[in-house]
C-alpha cells in the first residue's frame, strides 16, 4: 500500500472532485460520516459530552461537519472555534451555514487562546485545528492553544493527524497536540511510522474515503505500508508432487559457548520457514544442544569448542544466514571475512556479524548483493552512526541499502525495509510483547529460510518480516504481550502462515 505525501493527498482530493465528480464539501462531508462511523464505534456512549477545537481551514470544517453528524445521532457536540487569523475556507464556512439552526450544538468563537473555556473532565475533545497542510511549528496563539490541549486530563482523538504534527517530515519544538488517538483518511502519513511521533499520534487507525483509484495507480512512492494483502500476493504455493530437494538447504552459522540458544531459536524458525534441509554451523559445544533440541537440522562442527573459528564447504547451500549468538572472538571475525568472500549468493546478515562489520567497514566490498541485513537501532547506530532524528535516520537507512545494494530491515515497531531500488516499506505487523530476547534470532533463521527456498532476497525480506510480526501478534493474542518469549514466535509461524492464506 502506497503512502503518499501531503502533496500528493491534497492532489488526490482534487483529482476525486474533477473525475468522480463531487464537489469539495461533499468529498468532506463523506471524510466526516467515516471519522464519525469510527467514533461512534470506539465511544458508543451518546452521553459523553464531545468538545470539537476547530481551525477555520479545512479540517476545521471536518470538526464541524463531525459534529453536526454527532447532533443527529444524539451526541452533546460542542463547537469552539479558534478564529485567530480571521482567514477561513470557503468548506469551512460552508460547514458552520449547514449546522442546525435550533439544537443543542453550541458554537462558540474565539480570537484570543487566552479565553479558550474549561473544558468538563468527563468530556472527550477532537482536536480538528490544523491538517496535512501545515509545513512550519506552530506559533504564538496557535502554540497556546495546542499547550492547553496537552495539559487537559481529558482524552483526545485527532482528525486525520494531531495539528501542529507535519506529515512528511521531523517535526521541530513542542508545539504538537499529543493525541491520544488519530484517525487518518485514507492513508496513514508517513510521520506515524517514527517513535519520535509515538506520544502525539497515540493509537492511529485509518480508513478509505473512497478517493478515486486511478490517482493512485498512475502516483508513484518510494514508501508504502506491507499489509496482509501484499504478504499474500508474495506467497508461493507448494507444488503436489514435491520434494526436500526442491525447497532448497540453508545453512544457519550461529552460536557460542553460553549463546546456543540464539541457534536453536534460529534453526527452529528456520525450519518453520518451509525449508528442505537445514545445517547449523556451530561450536563443537553447540552439538548436543543442537541435536536434542532441533532434531530436524543437521550440525556442522566447528573445530573451536566454544566459538565459530572455521568457514564450511559452502557450495551445497542455496542460502546462508550468519551472526545470532557467534561473539566477537578474533578468529570468528576471521572466519566472518572467510564466508563473505567465500560466498557470491544473497545472505542474512544479524546481530555479531553486524557487529564485526561495523568494526570493519572494508569488509562491504566482500557482501553480496541483495544481502538482507536486519539491524536493531543500536546495531544500525553502530555501523551507519547516529542521526539528529527518525527522519534523518529513515534517509540514511535509504541511502545506505541503495549504495550498498542491499536491503536494511531496521528491526522495531514498524520494522523498515530499505530495499536497493529506493523503496521502503513499513511493516504493519508486531506489538510490544517482541521487544525481547531472541526474536531477532527467529527473525534472522525465517529470513535464511525463504532465501534458501529461492524467494527473490525482497519477498523474503517483505514476507518474513510480516511473518515474523503476525506470529508475534497471534502469540500475544492467545496469552499476552507481557509473557512473550521468542520461542512463541516459532510456535506460532504455522498459524502466521495460514494467515496469509497459505493452506
């Protein structure tokens, strides 16, 4: 699903009024009965007084058309309108002459923040000051007004993005409502995907307006939101008359003395990916761990007994996934160097192996293309070095996949994927509950999985990070967010499968 700029949305609304047609205020009119549906749904109780803070531009009049549709299913809706610059839109107005004449919506005007009234605690407040237009931090009165939103205990939902938040780009200063919830038309705005934005946009949702489709087959993105839909068209099915052979043999280098665990959870992800044959490259320590534990994969034993120090025969692997659990021994940086030159298909590249790599950036010469690298924050931070903020960090994550030709999956919630084409794709998948040890390592073996399976290296990226984050959401479903272990990721990759529809 393609997330479009700012820019892009407002050309999308003229577009949809020149070739569906509908005039302006009707296309906002549709935009406030779906916010409202929304609403209604999520706060059913019509004896909640409903405070609207309006702007006098276009999402102003979103907030009065919200409460016009509120007044006629019996909700208390109450306008106040912030008036400070005496410029308003002609739907704005449009919207404040289509109000009830007689009712019990109050419309109350206000040129000064100073004399905003109190707002009852038991009251919800819709925040429809500002929307994708704004592309500066607010100031002055408009500041005040956001400041007071943010002191109220009450709750607050935003329309389309909490005002004072730029949709496209870092937003500076403080001066950004915090929203306990943010409804998006149509698409969710890019700015929602960093954690730099998680206090402001609180909970976000978003849902169609029916914007008219040939604008957005004829727009090109370079980002896009990996949903259910484009997880499933990347499915292969398995053909009836198959065999081992067909679906390939990866070989997992992982472990250490102390650090088995990381192999064993990688090798059973590995497994669960639909792999044909699988061989865990481990210390000499690692063997009987390995062989109780993961039956089904095959060792190779290292001549060290604690640490990786030697590269296997490489020809009989389709795909090689490296770095969960190996440490930093010299000799295991040694033999890190040995496997990249000494292997010319895509690989899976995690943890120690970025870790080494980051200590000797000469080595990038030696990474194959269309390698997947999968980085958490500090182990991007280590080999790229820090940014200033999320959107700093989102255009080195592009540029670096682009230059090095391979792709970054930056590991957290809405896991991105850089790929070498200039793409990035956020995914829609993952809770809280994987913020744990391990799940990098289960990450890392499905990902060795579907390469050795001879998935292209960007449907593997794509579908195992989507994989690995519905088995995380299905896990925490059937116990909890709090009590998820890595190891509940691997038990629930069969159901993430069948969620996408493979049977």
């Amino acid at each position: 699903m393609k997330i479009l700029s700012a820019k892009q949305t407002r050309a999308w609304d003229t577009y949809t009024i020149t070739n569906e047609p509908i005039t302006s205020v009707d296309l906002m009119n549709r935009a406030a009965q779906v916010f409202t549906d929304w609403l209604v749904q999520t706060y059913p109780d019509n004896t909640q007084p409903i405070v609207v803070f309006c702007g006098t531009g276009n999402n102003g009049g979103d907030g009065v058309a919200v409460a016009r549709l509120l007044h006629w299913l019996g909700f208390e809706a109450k306008v106040l309108v912030c008036d400070f610059a005496e410029k308003r839109s002609a739907d704005f107005e449009a919207q404040i002459a289509a109000l009830p004449k007689h009712g019990n919506i109050s419309v109350e005007w206000f040129n000064m923040a100073k004399d905003l009234p109190e707002i009852m605690p038991n009251a919800l407040v819709i925040d429809a000051l500002f929307g994708s237009g704004l592309n500066r931090p607010l100031e002055g009165e408009w500041a005040q007004v956001v400041g007071h939103l943010n002191q109220l205990p009450n709750e607050v939902v935003s329309i389309d993005l909490p005002s004072g938040l730029i949709s496209d780009e870092h937003t500076a200063g403080e001066s950004v409502v915090h929203a306990d919830r943010t409804f998006s038309f149509e698409r969710p705005k890019l700015a929602f995907f960093f954690p730099e934005n998680a206090e402001r946009v609180g909970e976000w949702v978003f849902e169609s307006i029916r914007l008219h489709p040939d604008f957005e087959r004829k727009t090109d993105s370079i980002f896009h939101l990996l949903t259910k839909n484009e997880a499933s068209a990347l499915f292969r099915p398995r053909p009836k008359f198959s065999h081992k052979g067909r679906f390939g043999h990866a070989l997992l280098v992982a472990g250490s003395f102390g650090k088995m665990g990381a192999a064993v959870l990688a090798a059973k992800s590995c497994l669960r990916s639909g792999v044909g044959l699988l061989t865990v490259h481990a210390p000499r320590s690692g063997n009987i761990i390995l062989q109780g534990a993961v039956p089904e994969a095959m060792v190779s034993a290292d001549h060290r007994a604690k640490y990786w120090a030697e590269v296997p025969d490489l020809q009989a692997y389709s795909s090689i996934g490296v770095g969960p659990g190996i440490g930093k021994e010299p000799e295991t940086a040694v033999a890190l160097q040995g496997l990249l030159q000494g292997y010319d298909r895509p690989m899976v590249l995690d943890a120690d192996a970025l870790n080494l790599l980051a200590e000797n950036p000469a080595w990038w010469k030696f990474i194959p293309q269309n390698s997947i690298l999968t980085p958490h924050p500090k182990e991007f931070e280590r080999l790229f070095g820090k940014t200033k903020n999320d959107f700093q960090r989102n255009d080195l994550q592009r540029y670096k996949a682009h230059k090095h030709g391979v792709f970054i999956v930056l590991k957290g919630a809405h896991t991105a994927i850089a790929c070498p084409d200039g793409e990035c794709w956020f995914n829609s998948t993952g809770n809280p509950g994987m913020a744990t040890g391990g799940t990098g390592d289960v990450l890392s073996g499905l990902l060795t999985g579907l390469l050795a399976q001879g998935y292209p290296p960007k449907s593997a990226a794509l579908l195992g990070v989507y994989l690995h984050g519905l088995a995380g959401d299905l896990a925490a479903a059937a116990g909890s967010q709090e009590a998820l272990t890595a190891g509940d990721l691997v038990d629930y990759l069969g159901r993430a499968w069948l969620g996408i529809g493979c049977l």
